[in-house]
C-alpha cells in the first residue's frame, strides 16, 4: 500500500470517527439541558440528511470537476466550520447541517478517488480497506464521543473539530491529482435519467424498496433508542445510549461478514428471511425492558440487517452493471436510501410531538417493516436475471 493509500484511510478514518462523535456529543447536549422535546434528536438528524438527499445532483459532479483531494479538504472544513458553530453556541441544529453538507459533499470524492490511486486489481482490496476504516471510526466515535461529551460537552466539540482539521491535513499527503471524470450537461438532468432508466427494472424497483426500507427503520430506531434507553432501561447518559448502538452495529458487522456463504447472489430471494428476522426482532426489542435482553435484541438486529443490506447491495450494482453502470445505480440508491430515512425522521419528529412514546414507535417499526417485506417478496421475480 503506497503513501497515498494509507493517507486515505487515515482521513477517512478520523472524519468518519467525528462524524459519529459529533452526532453523541449533541446528543449530550439535548440529555443534559433537559429543555428540549423528544421530536429534537430526530430532527437534529433530519438536518443532516437534507444536504445528502438535496444535494445528490451535484456534489458527484462537483468532485468530478475538481481535483479530489481538495473536495476532501474543503469538505472536512465545512464539517469542522459546522462542529465550530455548536461549539461557539449556536443553535445544533443549524451547526449540525453544516457539517451534513460536508458529509454530503466528502462522500462522492471519498469514492471516487480511490480508481485514481489505485489499480483494478487492487481496488476491491482498497475498498475493504475504506470500508473496515470507516467501521472501526464509527464504533470508535459512537463510545468515545459519548463518554467524552457526559465528562465535557466542550472538550467534545473541541475534539471533533480537532480530527476534521487533522483529517484535512493528512489529505495533504495525497498526491496532486487532476480533475477527472467531468462530464458535460445538468447534473440534475443526468440524474433524472439515470432514474428512469434504472427504474425500467421491476427487480431493481423492489431492491431500491427494500433498501430504503432497511435504512430508513435502522436510522429511525437509533434514534427512538435515544428516547427508548431512558424510558425503559433508566440510562441516563450519552455514554450508555451509545454503548446500545453499538451492540447494533457489531451485529451488522457480523451479519456481513457471514452473509456470502448464506446469500449468494444467485439465492437473492432468500434476503427476504433476514427481513422476516428483522420485523421479528423489532417486535421483539417492545416488549424488552432489561438491559442484556436489550443489548441481544439490538445484536440479533444488526446481524438480520447485515444479512439483508449486504446482498441487496449486491444486486443493485449487479443490476447497474447492466443497465446505466454501477457508479450510476449507487448514486440513485443513495438518494432513495437517504431520502427515506429524511421522511422516516419527519414522520417520527411529527409522531413525538402527538406523544407517541418510543415503545409504540418501535412496534410500529416492527409492523411496517413486516408488511412491507410480505409485500415485496411477493412480488420478487423468482429469476436471478437482471
């Protein structure tokens, strides 16, 4: 692995470890001023994903048009200048979709980047390399954060800010790169088509469903867990919520590292058991009142998951490869994926202020996630053909 490489991964991780210690720092904040209502958390992460779902159209292109390694630059200031607003006292919301728009612009490049430092025949080594990167700097952000935001709101704000400035600066290290891969026309018309066409696909319609749905119940219940955890379990910090979350996330882990000898991609149709599991267990986790069964449920949550996302993923590339490119299918899967978690976060933020309690949020999780799997697996053409 040249300079270079190991320079991306290092940017990579230290953005990726503010980001998810940015999002338990606010949480913090909401836990100990106590003057903010239940409808703040989802909406905190609303603002985030307004940036990723308004901006698809053009912050590709705009990595595309400029050289890449400034994009990461530029977009880890903008995250930095976002986590500096909070930290100087402004409203969170305001500083938090700041640092969305870095996000939204740092993740096109972060990709994109990676065929220009290294071979195909080293790429999809590189890839697992980003992506085990960006998997250690979330549990690492989620836990470190929160214990560091219950000792100081301040000292984690300072550190967030820190790791982005670094990040930038390890960017430095990157090789002067060209800008490469600009093509002409609207960038908002391209995308437009790419849809359509993708969309021509009965099995893609249902894998791009099926996606947004994962995502969109995984982002909604880390969230309700925020609300949940002092409810039922009496925790009391950002701390021990976020040491919840991350029994989810090492179940994903877990789920995608035993998925491809359970889910080829020839066997799609058999995603939709780990999507039965899944509605299951979130009926489940409602009736959970203790901490160890808590922390098992929400494993057992992440491995399903893990079984699910990961071979659906898989297919929509597959999918893409045939018809408007791989790079093109990801984008709209991007957008449908990040749009429906926005709209799950706006129907739960309109849910907590009619009082509903994160108990029925969860079983009404659970039920429409069961619903909606009947609904697709029905329809799920029994083919592995594009």
């Amino acid at each position: 692995m040249n300079r270079g490489l190991r320079s991306l991964i290092a940017a990579q991780f230290l953005s990726a470890f503010s980001d998810n210690a940015m999002l338990f720092t606010v949480i913090a904040i909401v836990l100990q001023s106590g003057d903010r209502g239940p409808w703040y958390v989802p909406a905190l992460q609303s603002v985030f994903l307004v940036a990723f779902v308004m901006l698809t159209p053009w912050v590709g292109a705009f990595a595309d048009r400029h050289s890449k390694p400034k994009v990461l630059i530029l977009a880890n200031v903008v995250k930095a200048l976002g986590g500096l607003l909070i930290l100087l006292g402004v409203e969170p919301l305001i500083g938090y979709a700041v640092v969305g728009v870095g996000a939204a612009t740092y993740s096109p490049a972060k990709y994109g980047i990676l065929p220009e430092l290294a071979d195909h025949t080293r790429l999809v080594r590189i890839n697992s390399w980003i992506e085990g990167a960006t998997i250690a700097a979330i549990l690492l952000g989620t836990v470190i954060g929160a214990k560091l935001a219950d000792a100081s709101i301040d000292l984690a704000l300072a550190l967030t800010v820190a790791f982005y400035v670094i990040s930038a600066g390890v960017t430095l290290l990157l090789p002067r790169l060209p800008a490469r891969g600009a093509r002409p026309g609207s960038s908002l018309t391209k995308l437009v088509h790419v849809i359509k066409e993708l969309l021509k696909s009965e099995r893609a319609r249902l894998v791009l469903i099926a996606l947004s749905l994962f995502w969109a119940s995984a982002a909604t219940l880390r969230i309700i867990l925020v609300t949940w955890a002092p409810q039922v379990l009496d925790t009391q910090t950002a701390g021990e919520i976020a040491q919840l979350t991350l029994f989810l996330a090492v179940g994903i882990v877990i789920g995608s590292g035993i998925v491809p000898r359970l889910i080829p991609l020839e066997h799609i149709r058999r995603a939709r058991l780990a999507a039965y599991a899944l509605s299951l267990f979130f009926l489940l986790l409602a009736g959970v009142d203790s901490l160890w069964p808590a922390r098992a449920t929400l494993l057992a949550i992440g491995i399903a998951g893990g079984l699910f996302v990961v071979p659906l993923n898989a297919a929509i590339q597959h999918i893409g490869h045939h018809t408007v490119g791989s790079g093109g299918a990801v984008a709209v899967q991007n957008f449908f994926q990040n749009a429906a978690m926005l709209v799950s976060m706006g129907i739960y933020t309109f849910a907590s202020t009619q009082g509903i309690g994160p108990v029925a949020a969860i079983l009404a999780l659970g039920v429409v996630v069961l619903a909606m799997t009947v609904l697709v697996s029905w329809r799920l053409p029994r083919q592995p053909a594009v």
